[in-house]
C-alpha cells in the first residue's frame, strides 16, 4: 500500500540555481517515509521497538527540476522484505503529475 505525503516548495527549499537540488530532494523523501511510520506508530513507539534499521543503499532519478511553488505529492510504500531488510520505494510527482524523482531505499 502506497502511502501520499504533500509538501509544499519554499525558497528556502532551493540552492543558488533556483531549484531543489539533490540532497535537498533526500531530506523531502526521509520527511515523507517519518511521515508514513508515524502513520502506523508513534516516534516513542518506534524508539521502544528493536524495530530499527539503517539506510544501506539509496538509488534514486531525477527526472524533473523542482521550482519554489511547486506542490509536491510524495508517495511511499513497502516493497519487499526479506529476511535482513526491506525496500521501501517512492515517487515524487508535481502538481502537473510528472514524475520529479523515483527513488527505491534499502535497509538493513
């Protein structure tokens, strides 16, 4: 199951060339997975669990730019789990529906 995070670009969300670079698009994505988590439990849950896993591998496309204005939808989902990690993928799409950055996570 999919689960749609919205954020909304600000100035401040963007380097010196105007859009949302990178790194930047990173900290968008981890927002919307604690986000999906706190859907299904809270932050002090979590920490109370042994559920905890790190970020092992990030693979992610930028198809897009992202300008201030834009409304962003982020959609996050679980896509396998196997016995030591799981995939979490995601896609970011603009208010104009194009796809801005696909990006699959890996944990362990």
């Amino acid at each position: 199951m999919m689960e749609n995070f919205k954020v909304h670009v600000y100035p401040s969300d963007c380097d010196s060339v105007g859009h949302v670079n990178h790194a930047h698009m990173l900290t968008l994505l981890e927002r919307a997975r604690w986000s999906t988590l706190e859907r299904h439990m809270s932050y002090e849950e979590y920490m109370r669990t042994s559920l905890w896993a790190v970020v092992r591998k990030v693979e992610a496309s930028y198809q897009a730019q992202t300008f201030p204005g834009d409304d962003l939808s982020i959609r996050t989902g679980l896509t396998s789990v196997g016995n030591t990690s799981f995939i979490v993928r995601q896609e970011v799409r603009n208010q104009r529906g194009a796809v801005v950055c696909d990006a699959s996570i890996v944990y362990v």
